[in-house]
C-alpha cells in the first residue's frame, strides 16, 4: 500500500499540499503548519497510508513543497 | 554632531543573540514559527523561546523586534495573531511587519509596529499612510542617500507621527545581503521551486552563475561575469556620517542566517563608527580598519555605498558563496572554565592547536569570545602543539561554557 511520510518539524505552512490533496492535508490552527490527516507519528515524522488513486495529487503536493519534506511511497 | 543612532543587529539563533548584546548592540531582530523572512532557516526559534530572549534582552537593557513580515494568506491568519498575542504578552517592544492583516491585529491589541522593508516604502505619502499603524518605518534598500533626506526632511516638516505621537522614526538597512530584486518583489524562487522569497523561503537561485544560450542556433553568449543576478553585499561604513545627517535613526544590520562571528564583528563595527561620528572621531584611517574587519566575516564581496549614493547598476558578486578573508575551522569543545584564573579547558575532539592560533569560542549563552593562545597545557604538560583528542588548557579572558565550541581563525588561501 501506498504511504506519505511528512517531516513536519520544517514545514513553512504554505498551504500547497492542501491545495493538491485537501483531504488528506490541512493547515493546523495550532501552530499554522501542515497536518497529514489521519497519520500516525514516527518519531520525527508522520507516515499515513493512501490509496493509489491519491498518489498523483500527493506527488504533486511533495513536487510543490517549498521544503521538501513530502515523501511518497509506491 | 551628538545624534545619537540605534544599532539593530540581526539574532538568529542564542549565540547570534549574546553576540550581538556582548558587541553593544542596541536592539535585535529575530523571527519565530514560520511567518518571517526567515522560515526556512534551520534553527528558527519557537513561541517557547520568546519570552526567554525577550527576559535575556531586558535584562542587557536590549530592545527586541519580532519579524512578522511575510505576505499571509488566510488560512496563516489564526498563527498571525496567535504570534501577535504572544508578542504582546511577552513584552516584545515592537513587531516587524508588512502585511495590512498583521499590521490591523497589532494595532488593535495595542502592539507597536514598525513597518518592514518588504513594504518597501520609497515615499513621503506611503510614510504618511503607514503612520496610522507604525511608529517606525524601514525604508527600501533601493532609495538614494537624497530621497532618504528628503523623506526624513518632510516627516519634521509635516510633523508626521506614529501612534505613539512621535514623528515617525526612519531605520536602513547598512550593512549585508542585497536582493537582485526590489526587497519583497521576487517571485523568482517561487517561480522555478514554488519557495516564496516573501514566505522566508527563498532558495537565492539569483547567487548562482549562469549562461546565456541562443535557442535557435544553440550559440552560448559570452558572459564576462557568469553571476548575472547575485549582488555584492551593502557595505555603507565608508558614509554613515552621512546617513545620520540625513535623519537616519536606526542602522539595520542584515543576516539573521548568518554565523556569530558575523553579528560580533558587524555590530562592533558600526557601533563604533556610529560612536565616532557623534564625538567626531569618524576618520578615514578608521573606516580603512572596519573594512578589513567586515572583510574577515562573511560576504560575498561589498558594494560600497548600494544604492543609497546613486542609482548606478548594482555591483555583481563575480563569485560563488562567501569572499570572507577568513575562516573558522572546528577544532574542538569546552569542558570546564576556571573562572578564578580564566582557564578553559578543552577537549580537541575534530582538530589540532598551536601556540599563537588566534581563536574563536561560541556558545548559546557565551555568544562570540576572541583570542590568542598564549601559552598552552596540553594533557598536563606545557606543549608548543596540541594534536587532535587531546585536553588542553589556556588562558581565555571571557567566561567561556561546557559544549562551546572552539574553532582556529585562519586566512583564506584564495582570497
């Protein structure tokens, strides 16, 4: 199954990701950086499994990440 | 002449922090969370850290300045005055802002504002309009020496004032980087990686060297200097007479990413420029002295004067990086420091010592500590040379921190 593994600590907050694939990511009102919707926290990352028809938006939100802290998984 | 000038150094991390205050710094600058210039940088501080650094500033009688000065979208408003709040209830003097959303908030929770350069306020009525919200404005880089004068010279006349009911206070940017663009307009970065220079995310694709290809017929144009787009750094120690007779009441010192040696030496610098002016002690021999200290620490090589003394094209950099005529190189950590005799010991853990080595120490709460290795004991005899991982101890004049890290000064073979 298909993962995204999110390096959250760097994010900028600059909403991309949630304009590629809104239902899986979301700006936190906490502290205005990403939230990967639904993942499970590994040590300094957040890993979430998607289906494969949710690859090519998130592989278009990890090419427009200003920081590159998006990784897909096939 | 007996104005006297606030010299603003930039604190991107705890070292820059006490080196600016232990160089005489008047006031610091610095970003939390992402919505500053600098969200990009590795060791951003968090909301945790601004009480502690507005505490440490206080207690050095330092002013603090929190950068809030990127463009913000809707979806950043709820951080914006989470930030703003913070800031209010922590006692930051003043937030830096450019954004009509953040300078609204502040000024409805009764939060100074100074108005940053991303604003790039070029004239007399933009002044006038930011007065509304702004006790001070940072002026565009881009602005000649006779505009600024004329700027400072019709905010008297026109009696404009802040909320404060002070006439505006006018602060430049002296010392440091240049953007290819004018500050806060560059869409470059974001146009080829989708990393907002006015998000704190700039990836400086300007500073790299590039070509010129005809696409028709493949032909490579001949580029004298391949850096194109990458500015020399802004360097005004040469005229800051006569930036302070034009009005001039803060000297914005640019590198929040840059090192502590940096901040150390910049601020000494211009601190005693700014204090030879006002007792007139501004001499060439002096200005001769600071231009060989600011060349010891980062640059990328400087444009004397900017924009500031005219509007020729701007000087490009000719190289990549940094033209530092100097270098720190890691040799090792503290362990201990003998306060009574000002001893420190250390342990070279990445390289070795001699005697005469002029010396570096850096540390979060030490800031930037200078010398020279007079006389050394090396694994409990006195040596001349002291090899990788051994224990060392020397005489260092400033208190120095277990974990600070020592570094020897050398001169840079190709500059």
């Amino acid at each position: 199954m298909p993962k995204i593994v999110h390096y959250r600590n760097k994010c900028i907050g600059c909403n991309s990701c949630v304009e590629h694939s809104p239902n899986n990511w979301k700006i936190s009102s906490n502290d205005g950086k990403s939230d990967l919707i639904g993942s499970v926290k590994k040590k300094d990352t957040f890993v979430k499994k998607i289906r494969e028809d949710e690859i090519v938006e998130n592989e278009l939100a990890a090419r427009d990440c200003p920081v590159k802290i998006i990784h897909i998984f096939k | 002449m007996t104005k006297t000038v606030e010299i603003m150094a930039p604190a991107g991390s705890y070292e820059s922090l006490h080196a600016a205050i232990n160089a005489g710094a008047d006031s610091v600058y610095f970003g939390i969370e992402q919505l500053n210039m600098r969200a990009r940088a590795a060791n951003n501080f968090t909301t945790e850290d601004l009480k502690k650094i507005v505490a440490i500033c206080k207690k050095n009688n330092v002013k603090t300045y929190l950068t809030l000065n990127t463009i913000m979208y809707d979806h950043d408003l709820t951080l914006m005055k989470k930030i703003c709040d913070t800031a209010k209830n922590s006692g930051v003097s003043a937030v830096i802002c450019s954004d009509i959303a953040a300078m609204s908030y502040a000024k409805s929770i009764g939060l100074e504002i100074h108005l940053s350069t991303q604003a790039n306020i070029s004239n007399i009525e933009a002044v006038k309009f930011y007065a509304q919200f702004a006790d001070v404005v940072v002026l565009a880089r881009e602005l000649t020496l006779q505009q600024i004068k004329t700027i400072v010279k019709e905010i008297k006349e026109k009696k404009i004032c802040g909320p404060k009911g002070k006439l505006i206070g006018i602060e430049v940017f002296v010392h440091g980087a240049l953007c290819v663009a004018v500050s806060g307009k560059c869409y470059m970065s974001l146009g080829t990686y989708n990393a907002s220079a006015n998000r704190g995310a700039c990836l400086q694709n300007c500073r790299r060297s590039y070509k010129v290809i005809d696409e028709e017929t493949g032909d490579e144009l001949l580029v004298d200097n391949k850096y194109i787009m990458s500015p020399k750094d802004l360097c005004t120690i040469g005229f800051v007479d006569k930036l302070i007779e034009a009005g001039v009441n803060v000297f914005k010192i640019e590198g929040r990413g840059r090192a502590p040696e940096y901040v150390d030496t910049v601020v000494r610098c211009y601190k005693g420029a700014a204090e030879a002016v006002s007792n007139g002690k501004y001499s060439k021999e002096k200005i001769d002295h600071w231009i060989t200290q600011l060349e010891k620490v980062f640059n990328r090589g400087f444009w004397h004067g900017g924009y500031y003394l005219g509007k020729k094209l701007g000087e490009w950099s000719g190289e990549y990086g940094s033209q530092a005529t100097t270098e720190k190189i890691f040799v090792g950590v503290v362990q201990n420091y003998f306060k009574k005799n000002k001893v420190g010991q250390f342990l070279l853990e990445a390289g070795s010592l001699q005697e005469g080595n002029t010396i570096l120490i850096t540390g979060p709460t030490t800031g930037v500590v200078n010398g020279k290795i007079e006389k050394m004991i090396v694994n409990d005899e006195k040596s001349e040379v002291a090899e990788k991982n051994s224990v060392v101890t020397f005489k260092v004049d400033k208190q120095v921190r277990p974990n600070d890290k020592l570094f020897v000064i050398k001169e840079k073979k190709s500059a």
